[in-house]
C-alpha cells in the first residue's frame, strides 16, 4: 500500500494520501504489547542514542510535531520528554527516510501512518521508496511487485528496525511510567546509578 505520494501505486499497493491515514482497509488490532510498551520511558538522550539521532534533530521534530513523546511532553524548563518503544523505532524510521532524500511532507504522512498500527503490524512491515512515495509492504509479493514496476528503490524493514532499537534500549536507561524510577537494562556498569537510585 503507497503510504505518501502522487496517487500513483504498483500493482497491489494502494495510495494512502496525506490525510486519508483513517481509511486504510486493515487497521490493527490493538496487541498485548501495545500497553506494555507504555510502562517503560526513554529521556531524550537515551531516545538520541537508540536512534541514531542528534539531541537538536530530537527537539526539532518534537516541536515542530513531526514525532512528539506518547508518554510525557515537556512542559517548560524542567521537564523532560518522555519516548515510549514505538516512538524510538519511528525516530529511527524518520531518520533513515530523511537521509534517503524523502519529503519531509511524505515523511509526516508515513509517521501518522505508522503510529496508527498496531506494534505486531510494525513488526512485519517493509517501507519501500523511491525518494518521492513511501510504500507499506506487508508481504514479499508486495516488495516483488514494486522492485518489478521500478518503484522501489530501498526499502526498510520494520521489524530489523525494531530489533536495532531494542539492542540499543538494552544497554540503556529507561524510566518506570508510573514510579519515574530508573530502570538499568543489561548494564552491570550502572549498577552504582541503580544504588543511588534506591537511596535518594
């Protein structure tokens, strides 16, 4: 299914027009994991590291709306934004489309459309482009039939995408939702940072 675009689709795919994001014929379900994933937050830094991004570039789509936190906006000085997993995986989505030279007008579209699936959804998409439309492959015939019509040119896979992210998350800081308490993933080098914690 084209997700951004002129209209104009290979054999398979349908355009999603900017706008048009509520009527794609297979919204999905809500999983298990969906709610899951909300218990845990990543402060802007560790959302930076995980993604590949600068902490400007960061700060730069949250306030322009182009990938805002789902757990916690910042609210003045003080504050600090608050990124669950989905939102890592699409800054690192955002961040690969833009070096590949797609609009950023084609890029807002695709984030909406991402943000409208289910986790389970991301896990098995590809996104194939050609610099210009941005297109959601959920099967090899779909990837098959836009390679035959000249369409895509790269493509990226969601759910390797999902795999970098949650490598990178394991070595880093995330923050209990709930408690703001500080969670140490597989790190034994922070266990002084998880003391300290406990103590304060």
């Amino acid at each position: 299914m084209a997700i951004t675009g002129d209209g104009t689709a290979a054999e398979g795919a349908l355009p999603l027009h900017p706008g048009a994001v509520d009527r794609t014929p297979a919204q999905a379900a809500e999983v298990p994991g969906d709610r899951g994933a909300e218990t845990i937050g990543y402060r802007g830094p560790t959302a930076c590291a995980a993604a590949g991004i600068t902490y400007r570039q960061l700060d730069y789509w949250a306030r322009t709306g182009l990938v805002e936190p789902s757990v916690r906006p910042a609210y003045g000085s003080g504050t600090q934004r608050l990124y669950n997993f989905r939102d890592v995986v699409v800054l690192k989505i955002v961040k690969r489309l833009l070096d590949t030279g797609v609009s950023l007008q084609n890029i807002r579209t695709a984030v909406r459309h991402l943000r409208s699936r289910g986790l389970s959804d991301l896990a098995r998409m590809t996104l194939m482009s050609d610099g210009a439309t941005v297109y959601e492959c959920t099967s090899p015939d779909e990837v098959v039939d836009l390679l035959q019509g000249g369409q895509g040119v790269f493509g990226i896979a969601v759910g390797v995408v999902w795999r970098d992210v949650e490598g990178a998350l394991s070595q880093l800081h995330g923050e209990r939702v709930d408690t703001g308490e500080t969670l140490v993933r597989h790190n034994p080098h922070d266990e002084l940072a998880r003391r300290r914690h406990r103590a304060g």
